[in-house]
C-alpha cells in the first residue's frame, strides 16, 4: 500500500533533517531522527511513515556510491579515477564500492542511484540478443 499525502510529507521532512552540511545522508542524523521517533508518541500512520523514510535514505544513499561490478580485477587507482568521473558528472561526491561479478565476462557495470553504465560483455551481449 502506498503511504498518503501527510505521511510522505512527513518522511521528506526526516528525511531532510537525515542530511548532512554537504547534501549527503549522515548516519549521525539517521539515528538523530531514529532516537527522537521513539522517544516522542508516534506520527498518525507510523508505519506508512517509516517506509517512506526508509525509502527515501536508501535511495539517498544510493546516489552517493558508485557500486562497480568488475569481472576480473581493478585496480584501486581504476576504481578512483571511476569515482573521481562519476562525481564530477553529477556535482556531488561518489565513493566507489567494488564487487567482483564474473558473470560480465570482461568489463564493468557502475550503478549510481538509478543509472546504470554498462561496459561488461555479457551487457554487449544482452544488447545485441534484443536488437535481433
């Protein structure tokens, strides 16, 4: 079920306050928001509230990392400069997050927030199967 109106306008203000001098969620704050919840009497539709919360911090978290699928190994110094690209392309700092994936075959896929670059094989691949 989808939160209502007041809940959501509720979630993007803790949100809000869940956010650092630079733009970026702060784990200080979260559980700054965290502790005042429970130690006041719970908003009407606490639960419809909490998800949205919930929701809106994993996406803002989401769109401060650069989580990098590699197929074979990288580098630090790679997975930097990734990092360093990414956040001069969108304005704001991205930390970069590896994880191998040998099912790309070769390449990479970096995902920041809901974009995704794909320069693995199996993407090449992909790719060419749907336009067939």
């Amino acid at each position: 079920m989808k939160p209502d109106k007041p809940s959501r306008q509720l979630a993007r203000q803790l949100y809000t306050l869940s956010l650092a001098a630079d733009g970026r969620v702060s784990a200080e704050r979260v559980a700054g928001v965290l502790a005042c919840l429970e130690k006041n009497p719970p908003p009407r539709r606490h639960l419809a509230v909490l998800k949205a919360y919930r929701a809106l911090v994993a996406a803002g978290l989401a769109r401060g990392e650069a989580r990098i699928e590699h197929a074979g190994p990288v580098s630090d110094a790679t997975l930097q400069a990734i990092a360093a690209a990414m956040s001069a392309r969108y304005g704001r700092p991205i930390a970069p997050a590896a994880k191998p994936a040998p099912a790309l075959l070769a390449g990479l896929r970096v995902r920041v927030g809901d974009d995704l670059y794909d320069t693995s094989v199996a993407g090449k691949l992909a790719t060419l199967a749907a336009n067939d």
